[in-house]
C-alpha cells in the first residue's frame, strides 16, 4: 500500500465548532489549511439534532456575523435570550437577570444549526482542505515543521498544528500536553418540551436538591430545552423515564412555572466533566475550543469560549508574515495563550465554584445558598456584572 505525503500551513485536527471558526476567521489569509475530521462529510455538510442548545453572547454573535455564518441561521433557529430567573429549592426567591439597553442577554441556537452554517462557510473557502474518515495516530517535530501520522498511514506536514479534537483530545496528548480535569459526577439529560404557558424568552435555572433543571427558551413560544443534571448514578433512571413521566419530573423541577408540560422528542445524555488545560501552545502546536477549555454547562460558556480561542489565535496568525521563522511564531503562540487565559480562566473557575456550591446537599450549603442569590439581587453591581459578560 502506498502512502502520501502532504504539506500544508496549518493543519486543524477536528472540525467542530471549534476547528470550524477557525479556518473561517483566517479565510484570505493566504494561509493554506487542512481540516482533519474522523467523521464523514454527510454528517458535517447535515449535522444530526445531538439535543444540545447553545447560548450565544453578544460578542460571539459579532464573530459568526463577520465569517458570514450567522446570517445563514433559519429564523426558527434564533431564539432571543430577554432574562434569566434562577432559583434554589423549593424558596420563591428569584435572582432575575433581565436583559438591557444593549437588548436581549443573548440568543439560543441548536448546536446543530451552529455546525451546519460554519461547515458551509468553510466549504466555499479556497483555502481549505478537508480531509475525512481519518483520524491522527502520530505527532512529531522535524526542523521547521510538524507531522502528523493518519491511520491511513499518509502523513501530513505542516508549520503549525492546532488541536481543536474535543475536551479529551488524543493530540493534546501526543504533544505531551496534560490537562486538570473535574469529573462532576454529574449527568445532563436533555430534550425539548411544549409548555402550556408562554417562556416569554426567559431562561429558568432551577437548584433543587438531587437535581437541578434548566428551562431554555426555543424560537416557537411554548417549546423550550429541559437541561436536567442529576447525579451520574441517577442518570440512567431518569433517562430510561418515559415521556409522559419525565414531563412529569420537568413540572415538578420547576414548580409549574410554565404550566403543563409533554415531551416533543428523543432525550440525550451528556456525562459532565470540566477541562483546563495546563499550557495552550507548545512548539508550532497550539489548542483551540474545549481541547484549551472545556465548561461545565451551567454558564452556557462553553461554546463562546470555544469561539473566543479561535478568535484569539487566528487574529495572532493575521499578524504574521508567515509560519517558517518560528521565534515569532511561538511569540504569537504566547500571546494567545495569554489572551485566553486572561478570559477563561476567571470564567472556568468561577463556574466550578458556582456548580460546587449549588450542588452540595449539606445543610449550610443550602443557607448559603439562598444567601447567594438575596445578595447577588441586592447588589445590583453583581448583576451588572454577570449581565455586562453576557451582553458585550
């Protein structure tokens, strides 16, 4: 059997979201770029619905509008984010977050939606190469290039490799990259539900105890995304409820607070386990999207980090001349790292503390809390804040 060798400027392991923006944000570049995919070009050109609904900020929004994405997004599949009410057991104490001046607090768009518009921005670049069906199997260095080894056992050469391989990215590793990892323990069990009354574009996280439920408002006005987060050792129970039972728990998890409620279609499971990388870059090597940083959902955050890694790491590329002197390229590779921590960090470590807090079933993590969310609501710098990051 005969083997290839190809060069290319930057190879991109994985096109998801990720790997996607990325080779989007440096179109006309005049970089030449290869996307690396283990999955068919079927289920990328016509993602299949995973259950997933992604909160988009105002900044990401900016993104996907300047590669073109965004307008690529049907209307039924842009549903404005105009509050967020979170609540702690069974207290009716609300913590609300209203949208402001700048509009709504964000927008809610399917994952699915979000891969089918950047693989078709991507697909009409002239400067990507993608190649399918293939995974990585190698990781190497060789003067002033790296190669990757296909386990078709073609190899591919390139200045630069990012990663963008997911929260558990085999590449991460082979370029001896390790990463802290929080394992919650913890299990989301989403899928779409019609509710009797109107969501009015809030979104409802609901902190009860052994459970938490988040109600994410959808395009139509009745139907909404029940994100329900348990235990991992529940999570096999409650996915195999039936739908007329599991309608059940959702009206119960939120006190009724949108009526009755049936299930619309199939449920997902998604184990929870938090990423941080320990370094972004390595020599002609750097990480993008939940390779760098992978959230827990609570924040909706993860996607938008994701976003923000490429955008950090495609606008230092835009300065180079070029990748074959490596000294500036490793300073724009630290750089970016830079940049990324500078935003992530505060964020992934803010999350874990909040989910650690608003998951401990111990007594004086309850008091505190309901604490939590009576301060939080009478300082309204606090919400500020929490609003301003949304909004930006």
């Amino acid at each position: 059997m005969s083997h290839t060798e190809t060069a290319t400027d930057i190879a991109i392991v994985g096109a998801g979201p990720a790997g996607l923006a990325l080779a989007a944000l440096l179109a006309g570049s005049g970089y030449r770029l290869m996307l690396l995919e283990r999955q068919p070009e079927e289920a990328l050109a016509a993602p299949q619905d995973d259950g997933r609904e992604i909160a988009l900020t105002h900044k990401s929004v900016r993104l996907l509008k300047q590669i073109g994405a965004w307008s690529l997004l049907r209307d039924d599949e842009v549903a404005p984010l105009r509050a967020a009410h979170v609540t702690d057991g069974a207290s009716p104490y609300c913590l609300a977050f209203p949208g402001s001046e700048r509009g709504p607090l964000g927008f809610i768009v399917p994952n699915y939606a979000i891969r089918r518009v950047l693989f078709e921005c991507v697909s009409a670049q002239a400067n990507v190469t993608l190649r399918v069906g293939v995974s990585v199997t190698g990781l190497d260095g060789r003067g002033s290039l790296r190669q990757l080894q296909l386990d078709s056992g073609d190899l591919v050469e390139a200045p630069l490799v990012v990663a963008a391989d997911s929260r558990f990215s085999e590449v991460r590793r082979m370029a001896g990259i390790g990463a802290d990892m929080r394992d919650f323990g913890r299990t989301a069990i989403v899928g779409r539900v019609r509710t009797e009354r109107d969501h009015e574009g809030i979104a409802r996280e609901c902190f009860g105890y052994g459970s938490t439920l988040a109600l994410l408002p959808l395009a139509e006005q009745t139907l909404s995304s029940a994100v329900v987060t348990v235990p991992s050792n529940r999570a096999e129970a409650i996915s195999a409820l039936s739908g007329e039972d599991f309608a059940r728990h959702v009206l119960r998890e939120s006190d009724a607070a949108l009526g009755g409620v049936r299930c619309e279609d199939a449920r997902f499971s998604y184990p929870l386990v938090g990423v941080y990388a320990r370094q972004f870059y390595s020599r002609r090597f750097a990480l993008a999207g939940d390779a760098a940083v992978g959230m827990h959902p609570v924040t909706a955050h993860g996607f938008n980090l994701g976003l923000a890694s490429a955008d950090s790491l495609a606008a230092e590329l835009l300065k180079l001349r070029g990748l074959a002197d490596e000294k500036p390229l490793q300073r724009a590779l630290g750089r970016f790292q830079f940049r990324h921590r500078l935003e992530s960090l505060p964020i992934y470590e803010g999350t874990n503390k909040v989910v650690g807090l608003f998951t401990d079933e111990r007594a004086p993590a309850k008091l505190i809390r309901k604490a939590v969310l009576r301060v939080s609501n009478l300082l309204p710098p606090i919400r500020k804040a929490i609003t301003y990051q949304l909004t930006r």
